[in-house]
C-alpha cells in the first residue's frame, strides 16, 4: 500500500495535509517508483490503482518493520518536497478459480482488473525519450474505471449530445468466472458524457441559444458587435457553464496587482458577471512610458503633502486586447468571473474555451437530451461488434504491452460461445368489440407486438377532460386537432366520454411563467366539483414544453396535493402528430393517440391486457378473469443522487406492489433513504400499508409473494435481501393475525451490467444480430455459485440489445429455471403504457417509474420550501443530534411524497 504524500514544510508540530489528487498521487509514485531503481528495478513490473494500491511480483528490500519512506518532488510545484510512505499489505498467489470469498480472489482481481488498464494510466516522465509511451498515455481518459478514448481528430467516436457536451466511446473491464470456474475479462463498450475540449465561449453560448429557440440556418441567432445578453439568457448560460474548466491564452499576466502582459492560464468558471463588458471594466495596465509625478492629498496630523509616483494607468479592457493584437468582436457581451487558486480574474467570453483536457460533464442534462441519448448512441449488432474488436485490438494493444509482458500475463481476444434457447411469447388476452368477452389477441412472433382494440379494464365512470396551454410555441387550433383524435382513440378503447365533449373542449391558458399554476387548478377543480356527479371523474391535460422544473410542479400538484390524474404533452408531439400526412401516419398500435390512451386508462384504474397462466384455458372460459393464483408481485427500486437525477441530498426507494390476481394494477410508496445507500431498511410499514391496501381489495391476503429488485450489486444483493425480507415478514406479522407468511421468491434484476449477446446471421458469414425476443442464457457464461441467468425479452428495433441479468437470491417455492423464467418473461407482457413486451418485468419497470416521478416532485417540494434539503453534519452536532435530526427530515420527505388517496389508479405510468 502506497501512503498518500504529504507536501513538505508546515514545521513538527504541524504535519502538511496529505495529498489527495488522483492525479498528482499517481506522478509522485511514478516518479518515485522511476527514481528509486533498487526498489523497483523495472517500473513495468509494477501496478498502481493511481490512489492507494501498488502491486508488483518483486520482493522489496523493506526491514521487519515492512514500511519504508521514500522522498520526492512535487509536481507542478518548484522546490517542494514531498515524503510517501510505501507499506507492506499483503502477499498473495494470483488465483481468480478458488472461492470467490477468499482474499486471493479478491487481490487478483483488483490487480487483474488495474493491470488490463495501466499502460493507458502510467505516467511517463516528462524527459522520457519514448514518444510512444507517452502518446499512449495521452489516448485515453480514465474515468470511473472505464477507459475512454479522447477523440482529438474530426473523425474520432464521438457523439454531439448537447451543446458542450459529447459522449466519448470507452471499454468497461470486469473480473468474471464461468460456470466451469475458468476466468474472463467481461469487457463492454460503453459511452460517457464528457464536455467538448476547446470550445470558445462564444461559439457555446450561440449553441446554447439556438437549440433552445430550434433555430435552423434561417433563424439562428448571429452576434455582431453591439449584441448583449439578456438577463434571462445569461442565467441559462451561467446554468450550462457552472464548475467547468477553463482555459485561456490570452489571460492578463498580474504582477503586484498590475497586468504586464499576457500569458496562458488554466480556471474555472465562477460567474457571469452582471451589468458588465469588454468595454465598460478597466484593468491597471503598468505604464511602460516616463512616469508622472502625481501629487496626492494625505491628509496627515502636520496636512503636508506627500509626492508619490503612480506606476500604471486604467485601460479599459477592450482597448488592452486590442493593444495586444487581438481586438473583440463582441466587447458588449458580459465578461466572466473565473478563478485559479484562490484568485479571481475577469475575462472576456471569446478568449476562453473549454479546457482541452477531459473534464467529466456533472450536471443533469435536458430533458431533450435525456429523451435523445437512446437513439443517438445506438449501434447496430454488427457496429457494436466491431467497435468492441477493434477497441481491444486496434486501440489497447495488449500484444505490445510492457506490463502484461513484464508480468507474463497474456489476454486471448476471442469471444465466448454459448448456447442459449427461447421461451415462447405468452398468450395475451384482451377484449372482444362486440360481446365484451375476453379472446386472444395475435402476437407477432419476431417482435411480440399486439393490438389491443379494447381495453381489459376500463373506469366505470365518465371522463371530463381539462385542457391546460402552459405555452405559446402551439396554437390553439392544434391543440383541438390533437384533442379531438385523441378523444376518438379514447372512446374506441372503451373509455367513456360524454359526447359534449367531443370536439371543442374549453382551453384555460397559462401565463409563460406558469407563476399560478397551482391557483388554476384548484379554480378550475373547484367549479368541477360544484357540478360534478358520482359518475363523473377528473382528467388534467397540460400542453407544454418539457422542462424539468414544470413538470415537477404540475405533478406535485397533481398526484398529491390535488390528486387528480394528468397527462403532460409535449409541444413536439403535437407539432409531430398534427403534421404527419395520412400516408405518413403509423398504424394504429404505434400511434401517438394509442399510447396515451393506455397511459390514461391505466391512472384511471383500468387495465389494458392481461396474460394466460402457463396451463391452457378452454376458450369458453375465457369470459372470467384468466388468473386465479394469489400472488403479489412487489418491485423495488432506489435512486442516488447524480448528475442526471434531480435530487441531491437522499436516495429514494420505491416499492410498488400488485394489487389484483392479474398482476396488472399496482400501489406505489415512497421510502427516503437519507444515508443514500441501496439497501430499503425498516420499509415494514410501507409494506403494511400495501397488504391492507392488498386485503381491502380482494378480500384475502396473498398465498404467495414474489419479490422482483433492481440497481443491486453483486456485493450487496445478499444483505439487501435479507434486510428486506426481514421487513416483509415484519410487516406480514402486523397485519395477518398470526397467518403463516407465505412462500416468498426474491430476484434481483440487473440491467447496468457489460455483457452482450450476438446471434450469428446465417445468411451471410461474420455478420451477427441480435438474439430474439425470448432468449434466454442459463449456461457457460452465468455465475458457478448462484441461481441466474439472461434474459432478451423484448425485440429491439434500434441498437444492441441489452439482456437483463436475473438471479434468484431466495426462494421458498423451490421453484426449476424453467418455471422462473416464464414467469419473468409473462410479466415483460404486462407493462401498461405499450402493447409488446419490454426489457424489464412490469414490477420493476413501475417501481423505477416511481422512483423518477418522486425526484421531481422531491425536487419541486424542495424549491417551494415544503421540505426541508437534508444537510450535513453541522459544528458541534453530536452523533445523536445528527441523527434523530436527519431521520425526522427524511421522514417529512416522506410524508409529502406520499400519492393522494383521492387518486384512482397508477399516477407514476
């Protein structure tokens, strides 16, 4: 173990802070490994994490006491001294066939894992001769223990995301074993968000404005050299360029508070600063010419004056640059507040760009963004095959790399065969038009799409819509246009519309500000109530433009405190709906008005398919509802904070339950996790709340529960099983009367995992494509000491698809692989808001859902000061202080998430 350095000085009593910085930890022992060769003889028998772990098969000469203290210099920082002290941990045989639990497993495969990755990590001396070990250094970045290549040239893979913003294309490496305990590298091809190197400022902002306004080259904004920026656009920029890394080849050299000259220079951005430009701030420029005596009032006790000599002059900023050869086009534009250190400057926008090192990007993209990621970076099976050969081949080298070579460890590229087979669809049941009965409904075989012409399920009461415009961007008349199809759709599936209705319904406009929105809708919901009937129910339409702020309002406002089902619609799916000719229009299972019909039936309580039990049913009884086993799916699902996530200060857990024999109606809970970890602790109330919720139902409690989780690891899926099944069980005491707790099945669903799968095409040799709907691998590649196996459950129409790895932690029913994995793929059929099965199981799906929907409302509660940001400990809070405080803050998140009573069916679809 390498001891962080610490930088020299700082006197005995006061030892220097350590060092911290990856970065600059992983020179020093570089440098230190390099310079202390009867330690190291060969640097490239050597293996560093680049923070604490170092491995090498060489015995260092270190006495009994198995710790040594080696000095160096400082990178970055003339004359500084810094001492590393290296540490003896532990020796171990490379051994990746034993137990998985022991500690030799577990070393391999940390020094494994940084082994494949160091070449691309090392860091070379600065005087080195071999120029390609230093380019090799240079074409990777190394971020969150994947390896991404940095594309400096126009043609490099990379992908436009945002304005600022690229998706770099990178390999993930993991440690596996087979079912035969041999060991594999798991590499998968992966991209991640960076920002674009060396933008200007300038050229950022115009993206920025002329996304956000969908300028095309007709209407795009063009600066000339009296354009400003509005207030309004300065705070969208200020948004997009917080924490940012900066660069600057024409930044103000300052010496004693006086600029006298220019030089290069590394920031990060601060702030726009307001009410300022080129050519209104000044810099104190040193006046090279013969100095002018100034004479100066200092009113001292005598009155005398003093002569003194005034060694610079103002110069406004604009002027300078244009002095230094390098005038601005655009000096009215707001200048920025950027620091080093910490000392701040002002600098004009144009002569900064982005840093052309990478920098991860951090903050939460647009909604726009979020919704375009999926298309935009989707390759092809054959692309994606290609890319992950030609990475492991062409780009990492492996076959001429000196530490895989010094160490005599070698890598065979080839990809692993397996065998795998495919479960049959499932049969759908829907709704026959004429006699209300229920039939099959046709399956198509490659894709599992099916049209359901009529709903399972629907509300029993009439529908009243309430159209809200919160935009300018639509016009009214598209608005009726899309309502009216809509409305159509709605009653052929069975929903029931009162005819008034139908083709003018009344429009209640939203200022752009949307100030009083909440104001709206209880007026609006008030003079509902004062005519409403029994038979009668509420429906929000808001048409708008997605922003991540307003949709956290209008759904706050609607799932919980009004409790009222909404629909929110965007302005391009009107646009795109109401302009499509009739020849250009997709059938009428993958429509716009469809899909929304779907979602709504099902807020509204209502179910749109449902699926056949494994064994066959006459047709005649096909009129009766086609389950009759008491089973309660549950779906769990937590959510941490991150870039792209609203919330900041919790996790939140949702915990989503069936709450009819048919596995197609669910009840949602809210739990908050304010340590931010993954395992949902004590979520027994939130349990028993869902089983008297179960109970009050249908009558009876469930024979049988079937617990389905997502975002667990392979290191925390034991410990959360168990902590959650405990909790059930808990639960199931409270509320069944010391009924015996029924047989309980918990899977763990994992999606963000590397592996892929390729079936070879038969018609033309060395092309693949990918598996069909139904695969299912439960050999050769799967764990040799779990219960699990993969699963494509759906038919990707775009890009490679991505299986779902499932592992069976516990199971009281002891029921085969066979019986397990239909049951999953029956519930992938299940999904309300579309009519083919998807990646996911129904349960699971819904829980995320949950989980996303509660984010926004979180973070909406949050900014009108209904709950209170769950801070950090604060100076001189005690343990216990902390906390009881943090759990009664968590525990008010809680309530306030909670969907109203008053709401019919699932709000979070």
């Amino acid at each position: 173990r390498g001891g962080r350095g610490r930088g020299g000085g700082g006197g005995p009593s006061k030892p220097p802070p350590p060092i911290t910085h990856p970065g600059t930890i992983s020179t020093i022992v570089w440098n230190t490994v390099r310079g202390y060769r009867d330690l190291f003889p060969n640097p490239h028998r050597v293996v560093f994490d680049d923070y604490e772990y170092l491995f090498t098969p060489d015995t260092i000469p270190i006495k009994e006491a198995r710790e040594i203290t080696l000095h160096g210099d400082h990178p970055g920082k003339e004359g500084k001294r810094v001492d590393i002290r290296f540490e003896c941990l532990e020796f171990f045989d490379l051994d990746l066939t034993g137990d998985c639990d022991s500690r030799p497993f577990h070393w391999t495969s940390i020094f494994v894992k940084n082994l494949l990755s160091q070449r691309s990590r090392y860091i070379p001396a600065e005087n080195t001769r071999d120029a390609s070990e230093k380019e090799f250094s240079e074409r990777f970045a190394n971020s969150d223990g994947g390896l991404f290549f940095i594309p400096r040239t126009p043609n490099a893979p990379k992908v436009d995301i945002q304005p600022g913003v690229e998706a770099w294309l990178g390999l993930y490496a993991s440690v596996r074993r087979m079912e035969n305990f041999d060991p594999v590298i798991n590499y998968g091809l992966v991209n991640k968000l960076f920002v674009t190197m060396s933008l200007d400022l300038v050229s950022f902002y115009l993206l920025i404005m002329n996304e956000r306004i969908g300028g095309t080259s007709k209407d795009s904004i063009v600066l000339n050299s009296s354009s400003c920026m509005t207030p309004q656009a300065m705070l969208q920029f200020d948004k997009h360029l917080q924490k940012i890394k900066l660069k600057s080849d024409y930044a103000p050299a300052i010496n004693d508070g006086l600029v006298t000259g220019r030089v290069e220079r590394h920031y990060q951005f601060v702030e726009l600063k307001l009410n300022s430009s080129a050519d209104r701030e000044y810099l104190k420029v040193e006046d090279g010419r013969e100095r002018e005596r100034v004479l100066e009032e200092i009113r001292r006790r005598d009155g005398s004056m003093k002569k003194i000599w005034k060694r610079w002059k103002d110069v406004r900023m604009d002027e300078w640059y244009a002095a230094q050869g390098m005038p601005l086009k655009y000096p009215k534009l707001p200048v920025c507040v950027v620091k080093t250190g910490k000392r701040e400057d002002l600098l004009p926008m144009e002569v900064l760009i982005t840093h052309d090192t990478p920098q991860k990007y951090m903050k939460m993209l647009s909604f726009y963004a979020r919704m375009r990621i999926p298309r935009l970076l989707a390759r092809s099976p054959v692309q994606h095959h290609r890319f992950t050969n030609k990475m492991l081949t062409d780009k990492l080298e492996y076959e001429k790399d000196p530490f895989m070579e010094a160490m005599r460890v070698s890598l065979d590229p080839k990809m692993i065969e397996c065998e795998g087979r495919v479960v049959e669809p499932c049969t759908v049941l829907g709704k026959n038009d004429s006699d209300e009965k229920f039939a099959k409904l046709e399956v198509k075989k490659e894709t599992g799409e099916f049209f359901v012409t009529r709903a399972v399920e629907t509300s029993i009461k009439r529908i009243r819509f309430v159209v809200c415009k919160v935009t300018d961007a639509i016009q009214e008349a598209q608005i009726r246009e899309f309502y009216r199809e809509l409305v159509k759709k709605c009653v052929a599936r069975g929903l029931i519309i009162p005819e008034s209705d139908y083709q003018k319904p009344p429009i209640y406009r939203k200022d752009e500000e949307c100030a009083n929105l909440a104001r709206m809708m209880e007026d609006v919901k008030g003079m509902f109530s004062r005519g409403q009937k029994e038979d009668e129910v509420l429906v929000f339409l808001f048409f708008t433009k997605m922003i991540d702020d307003l949709y956290g309002e209008i759904k706050f406002l609607s799932d919980i405190h009004f409790g009222v089902v909404s629909q929110v619609i965007d302005e391009e799916t009107v646009r795109k709906a109401c302009t499509l000719r009739e020849d250009e229009r997709p059938s009428d299972y993958l429509s716009i008005y469809h899909h929304l019909c779907l979602k709504l039936n099902a807020k509204l309580g209502g179910v749109n398919q449902t699926v056949e039990e494994k064994d066959e049913q006459p047709e005649e009884e096909y009129d009766t509802m086609p389950s009759n086993q008491r089973t309660m799916f549950i779906g769990i699902d937590v959510i941490h904070p991150s870039p792209n996530s609203p919330i900041r200060d919790c996790s939140l857990a949702a915990i989503v339950a069936s709450m009819d024999k048919n596995a197609a109606k669910y009840a949602a809970r809210i739990k908050v996790n304010s340590r931010c970890n993954e395992n949902v602790q004590l979520f027994d109330q939130h349990f028993s709340f869902l089983l008297e919720k179960y109970h009050a139902a249908n009558g009876f409690l469930p024979d049988r529960i079937v617990i389905l989780r997502d975002g667990v690891s392979d290191s925390e899926m034991v410990k959360a099983a168990s902590q959650e099944l405990n909790s059930i069980k808990e639960a199931w005491r409270r509320c069944a009367n010391e009924k015996k707790c029924p047989p309980l099945t918990y899977i763990v669903a994992q999606k963000r995992h590397k592996t892929r799968f390729y079936k070879r095409a038969e018609q033309k040799e060395g092309n693949v494509t990918n598996p069909p709907m139904g695969t299912v691998v439960d050999k050769d590649v799967v764990t040799p000491h779990m219960f699990d196996f993969y699963m494509v459950s759906h038919h990707t129409l775009v890009g490679t698809s991505r299986p779902i790895h499932y592992t069976v932690v516990y199971d009281d029913c002891k029921s085969g692989a066979d019986d397990i994995q239909e049951l999953v793929f029956r519930l992938c059929f299940l999904y309300a808001r579309c009519s083919k099965p998807v990646s996911l199981p129904a349960p699971v799906y819904y829980a995320h859902l949950a989980c996303e929907r509660a984010a926004f409302q979180h973070e909406y509660a949050l900014s009108k000061g209904e709950v209170e940001e769950i801070k950090d400990k604060i100076e001189g809070e005690s343990d216990q202080q902390y906390a009881t405080r943090v759990e009664g803050q968590a525990l008010r998140i809680e309530r306030k998430l909670q969907v109203s009573e008053n709401h019919p069916g699932m709000y979070f679809i």
